[in-house]
C-alpha cells in the first residue's frame, strides 16, 4: 500500500471512487486540489460518466462497485453512492482492506451502521464519515475556542437554515423517506452533526416535528427539533427546503459551498422544474447535470477552489460568558467585554480538512473525529427526529459519544 512519508513529502494515497454523482462533484475540488490524494479508479453505472473519469484522470473505470474494491492499486475508497446502497458498499471495500470514507449519512438503519463499524475494525482500516459540515473550519474553529474553556460551559446552540434543496433535481429515490430521501436524511445530518460536536456530542432526547407540505414531493421538506444534551446544554435545529427565503443572505451572500451567491437567481431551482414532465424526465436532467452529462459545469483538473469556507447556514452557540457564531471567514465572538472576528484565510483546498483527517488516521492508525461510532451517533439522532415527528413524543437515545479532541 502507498502512503509511507518519506523526506517531508506529502502522504500520497490512491483513491478509489464508488459513485461519481453529486456527491463526487462537491468532493471534487478536494480530490483534485489537495497532494495527498492520486484519482486511480472509479465505478458508476452510467457509461458517460466512467468515460469523462477515464479520460479526465487516464484512471481505471469499473462498472460495479465491488470491481472498483477488488483493484488493487486502490487504498481508499470514498463511498459516493446512494443512501441506501452506502452500508453495502462500505463494507465489500473494508472486506478488501480498502480505508473507507463514506458520504453522509451513514446508513439508514443503527444496525447497518454497526456491521459498518465491524467490518472495518475486523479489516484493520479507518472509517471516517462524511463529509459534513462538521468538518468546516470556523466549525473546528468554534470547538476549539469552547475547548479552551475562556467562555465557560456550551448553554444553548440555535442552528437554523432556509435552502431550496427539495426543487433541485432529483432521482425517484431521493424523494422517497424509506429510501433514504427528503431532508433528513440529507441535510439533518449536517446540522446534527455539527450541534452534537459543538454541544459536546451526548444527545439525551430528542423532540421533533417535520414538514411535508408539496403533494407532488412527497417527502420532508422542513424539520424543526430540541436536543437535549448530558449536562444540561440544549440545542434548538430548524431547516426549510421549500425554496422561498434563502438564509444565504445573513452570511453575506456566501453560498453554502463558499462560493459568492447571485440573489438575483432567486426561484432558479423551481422554475427549471416546471419544464419536466415526470420522474423520467427529471431523472435525465439530473444526470444531464451530473459529472459525465452533457450539461456538466463542475470542477475542471486544475482544481479551483471557493473563496471562503463552507457553512451550514446560522449557527449561534451560547456559552457562559459568550456567544459565538461560526461565519464563512472564521468565528464572531460575542463576549462580556466587545465583538471580534477570530478570523481564518480563504481556504487553499476546500474540504482540506476531511483529507486531514483521514490521512492522519491512517498514518497513526487512530481513528479520527468522525469515525464510525461518531457517525452512528448521529444518525440515532436523525431517526429519532423522523420517530418524534411520527408519534409526537420525546424520543431517548442511547449509542452517543463523545468528540475527540480537534486538532
């Protein structure tokens, strides 16, 4: 296997791809942008799509995934398929002694995420989950201000965010709940996973109410929750998919994805929606903008890269003696005495800290901030909003952990 440091060079490690959808072309700017990282292989179903990698990369294509994990020239995988498929996945590479980072959210089912754990403990190889939004730096950032104790004990964190996520084309799959669809599983796993490692990850219950509000996308389109915390802190979650206000403009028009956002693109999403005449036809579209389609805009091999950090929409943590509040540009801190900004640069690499993570576990052999157990933890959160929603009571839960310290 590669990756052994040697005179100061960077850890370079070859990376497999299962699934060049979405997911890969956010990734993608990371891959092709941070050193550590060599493209050798990927597997998708669409044709298109494993002829642009081949030629984009002059890698290897496979057709199943389970070609993709029996490549020897792979040493990690990144699991980019659909929800459903990401514990399958997951665990045929980590049966080849392929490390695995796999998309968010784990699973779909608690079960599912331990025979991941298994699977990858049995192995010997690191599982690292995501990429979430909990790897965004002022997010890292705000962790380590808490850490340093300045401010005093974590009280109250409010998250709220208002996207146009359920009008963005969408396979059949991703607007079924049972298949893993609606924002959920989606986008609760973002915000839950960032409230559970500013709040010091042990959620004790869970209340939850979801929105289902457009007969023809017959999924979640918005939540709202309270977490409870060990040790009194709580957590109040809000999230709105039904493309109307956009929470983008309190973080100066920074999108999500770092990148400066036109306000003037507003209802984009629906009005390229009501040219499609069916589930087929938006099944096409998608693909047509997907990495491999025809009407691809995405990253290119030079790997451009935004000019500010990814967010998660607002982001408030009350602590004792403070408030603070993660910002595309690094964290605002509102403390007894005045307000500042605890800055960070633009990032070189977007994502450059999900590559760090898994390369120092690798190197190290421990496993990082979101390894498996974390992952799994949020996810029981994420079913017990749908649980709490479902039957109008609190939920408990009971397989949380604690983050590990952030570097």
């Amino acid at each position: 296997m590669t990756g052994q440091r040697a005179g100061g060079a960077p850890n370079v490690l070859r990376w497999g791809v299962a699934g060049l959808g979405r997911a890969f072309t956010l990734m993608l700017p990371t891959l092709l942008g941070d050193p550590r990282v060599r493209l050798v292989a990927a597997a998708d179903p669409r044709p298109e799509a494993r002829e642009r990698f081949a030629a984009d990369f002059g890698a290897r294509v496979h057709a199943t995934v389970d070609s993709l994990c029996d490549d020897a020239s792979v040493d990690v995988v990144y699991i980019a398929t659909p929800h459903e498929l990401h514990a399958e996945h997951a665990i045929v590479a980590a049966r080849h002694g392929k490390h695995v980072l796999v998309e968010k959210p784990m699973a779909l089912t608690l079960a599912d995420c331990t025979r991941m754990i298994d699977a990858a403990e049995r192995a010997g190889v690191q599982l690292v989950v995501g990429p979430s939004h909990s790897f965004d730096a002022p997010i890292l950032r705000t962790r380590r201000l808490i850490d340093g104790g300045r401010f005093g004990a974590v009280r109250m964190i409010n998250a709220f965010y208002y996207t146009d996520f359920l009008y963005r084309p969408r396979r059949p799959e991703e607007l079924d709940t049972e298949r893993g669809g609606g924002v959920i599983w989606s986008q609760a796993a973002h915000q839950v996973d960032i409230v559970r490692l500013l709040g010091g990850g042990i959620v004790t219950r869970v209340r939850a109410m979801t929105g289902n509000w457009d007969p023809t996308r017959r999924t979640e389109g918005a939540y709202a929750a309270l977490l409870a915390f060990d040790g009194g802190a709580f957590a109040s979650l809000a999230y709105n998919g039904y493309g109307h206000f956009d929470s983008d403009e309190f973080c100066g028009w920074t999108s999500e994805l770092g990148a400066p956002k036109d306000p003037a693109g507003y209802g984009a999403a629906r009005r390229a929606l009501r040219t499609i005449a069916d589930p087929a036809a938006e099944t096409a579209l998608k693909n047509a903008r997907n990495y491999g389609g025809p009407t691809y805009r995405g990253a290119s091999p030079s790997g451009a890269h935004p000019l500010a950090h990814e967010h998660f929409g607002t982001i408030i943590v009350s602590c004792e003696h403070a408030d603070l509040r993660p910002m595309p540009n690094g964290v605002m801190i509102y403390d007894d005495n005045e307000v500042r900004l605890a800055s960070l640069p633009s990032p070189a690499v977007p994502r450059r800290e999900v590559i760090d993570e898994l390369d120092a576990a690798i190197a190290s052999g421990v496993p990082g901030l979101h390894h498996g157990y974390w992952g799994r933890a949020s996810l029981e959160v994420c079913l017990a909003l749908l649980e709490s929603a479902r039957t109008g009571s609190e939920v408990t839960v009971e397989q949380q952990v604690s983050p590990r310290p952030v570097r």
